[in-house]
C-alpha cells in the first residue's frame, strides 16, 4: 500500500470531512425527531443538508490536478438521509439449530458509499481500486449516536501467475483437495448458510469427510473481488440475492434479500476492473428475482437498481455452484 499512500490518505481525509458533516446535522436533531421519523408511517424522513458524494469528488479533483491524473467515482451515495421507509422497522433472528427467534429494533442509518477508480497511465494506478463507506446511525432504543467509517475497502495490483493458476480449468481432484470458496451475504441471511452449505457441498462432491471448500463468510464481495484479482481466492459466491430462497427452502420466516441494498457502489468498483482485466474470471450479476444481469448492462454510474452477484473464479466452479444451487434450492433460478 506504500505507492498508494498519498491517495489513501486522500480518501480518508474525504471520509472524515463527510462523517463531521453528518453528524452535525443529526446532533442538530433532537431524539424526539429522530424517533418520530424512525417509526413514521409513509414517506417521512430527516435529511442530512449534505451532498458526500460532492465532498469526496472535490478533494479526489484536488488529488488529480495535482499530480496530472484523472479519478473516477463509480456509482452515487446510496442515500443522504438519516432514516428511511425501506429498510424494515424490526429485524427477526432465527436460530436455525434450536428454532428460537429473537426480535430486535432496526438502527436508522445515515449512510454514504462509493467506489473510486483511478485512471491513468501511470502503471501504479491503473490496476487499482479503492472504496469508502460513511455511516451514522441512531438507535432510536437506547437513543444514542453511532458512527462509522471505513476508509479504502481494498486494493488490488494483479500477480499474473497466481491469477492464471486461479482461472485455469480445474478439476474436481484439486477441488476437493483444497479449502478455496468465500461466501457473501448480508446480515439477515447468515443464519440461513450452514444449512445450505453442508446440502451444496454434498450435491457438488457427494457425501464424505467435507474439506473446509466454504471457509468463510465475508460482508462485503469487493474485497473478496479483490482477492480474485490478486490471486488469493479461487472463487466466491454471493448469495444476498438469494436470502429469501434459501429461508423458503428451510422453511424459515423473516428472510427477505433487501431490495436496492445487494450491490454496493464499491462492490461494482472491485468487479469492473475485474471483468475489464481478467478476462476469464466469471462473474455474473443477478436481481434479487435472480434474473441475469449483462456486465455491459449495468449502470456503474448509478448502481441504487435491486441487484446482487455470484461471482466465481473459474468456469468450473461457476458451473457446479451453479448446478448445486439449482438442486438445493428446487428451482430453475441460476
């Protein structure tokens, strides 16, 4: 990260200023406001008297005409509003071992991501991709404050060997022999993926002693992305369009996939240069109806459309999530 350091630093700086901005306007607001708008039927809501995604465009054009090089923000603030009518007001956790529910409020969240790609001729920059995420939320229980920031969500420069290692067709030997897959959903579906885990492995490679092929559960797919690209991962698998199937499957209630929240703006920022520089990564982008998506189809600009991914390092592997997938969940989707 030490040639990326002034860019970094530059992000973090953007970062800070739209954090400070936010959280004076919702220290402006009383409790009182900001629960009546919290459990308000209809449309209300608080705004922030802010634009972030003007705040991080001015210091990354301070960066550019500096150093004689352009910076690209792909895709908009998800939302500069305190709280709003999408997201539910409770959330129901359901164990799915010993079937308990535990029901909790839903925190209001202000909150600002974006994806930034740089573009140059300069060979440092041309590979990489950044991301940023501001969030400020209000827990209208305990009536406090929260605040959270995340500077760059990842860079990636390309090992060319390793990536070819990566994306060559594997067979299923080396599969099984080798811990490799990380799968992505979103908060409401984590306790749908054990299940459907352990019923995906045997599909895929029938039923013996499971080598650790899911190793981990990831919340962001940028990063992950990124570690396709770097060489570090051989595939992942988003499955936060795909929450409310797998809870159907398993017969649970209170998993619904989230619309308009599947696909980051640092997210399309991770894949795009990904698509554009491994040509034989597969990656395949879905709504949350699970319908295909065209990478040429996608607006990077403007990515608030209901959609999330699957993603996977080769077409192999791609080819039996796929079909395991399909088996798991007794449908045509994917």
């Amino acid at each position: 990260m030490e040639e990326y350091k002034e860019l970094v630093e530059v992000l973090y700086t953007a970062g800070r200023k739209i954090r400070t901005a936010a959280l004076q306007q919702a220290l402006n607001s009383t409790e009182t406001e900001l629960i009546k708008t919290r459990f308000a039927e209809g449309d209300e809501e608080l705004l922030i008297d802010m634009k972030p995604s003007e705040i991080l465009k001015n210091e990354l054009d301070k960066y550019g005409k500096e150093r004689g090089t352009g910076i690209e923000i792909v895709g908009e603030a998800f939302s500069n509003k305190i709280v709003g009518n999408r997201e539910p007001k409770y959330i129901v956790h359901v164990d799915v071992v010993d079937g308990t529910r535990e029901t909790t409020h839903k925190v209001g969240l202000s909150y600002f991501e974006a994806g930034v790609l740089p573009w140059s001729d300069d060979p440092r920059l041309s590979d990489t991709c950044f991301g940023i995420a501001v969030a400020i939320g209000f827990d209208p229980v305990t009536g406090k404050l929260y605040s959270y920031f995340s500077g760059p969500k990842g860079s990636y420069k390309i090992d060319e060997e390793r990536r070819k290692e990566i994306l060559k067709p594997t067979d299923e030997k080396e599969f099984n022999n080798r811990g490799y897959f990380n799968t992505i959903t979103s908060f409401r579906g984590t306790g749908v993926l054990p299940v459907l885990k352990d019923r995906m492995f045997e599909e895929m490679y029938g039923k013996q002693e499971a080598p650790d092929v899911f190793h981990r559960e990831m919340l962001t797919s940028c990063g992950e992305l990124i570690n396709i690209a770097k060489g570090s991962t051989r595939g992942v698998m988003d499955l936060r369009p795909a929450v409310s199937l797998i809870a159907d499957f398993l017969g649970l209630e209170g998993y619904k996939s989230p619309a308009g929240l599947c696909m980051h703006p640092y997210d399309v920022s991770g894949a795009w240069p990904i698509i554009r520089d491994t040509n034989k990564a597969v990656i395949k982008f879905y709504d949350s109806n699970l319908k295909e998506i065209k990478p040429e189809e996608i607006a990077i600009r403007n990515v608030k459309m209901d959609m999330g991914y699957i993603a996977c390092g080769n077409e192999i592997l791609f080819d039996k999530v796929r079909t395991s997938l399909r088996k798991v969940l007794g449908n045509n989707y994917f």
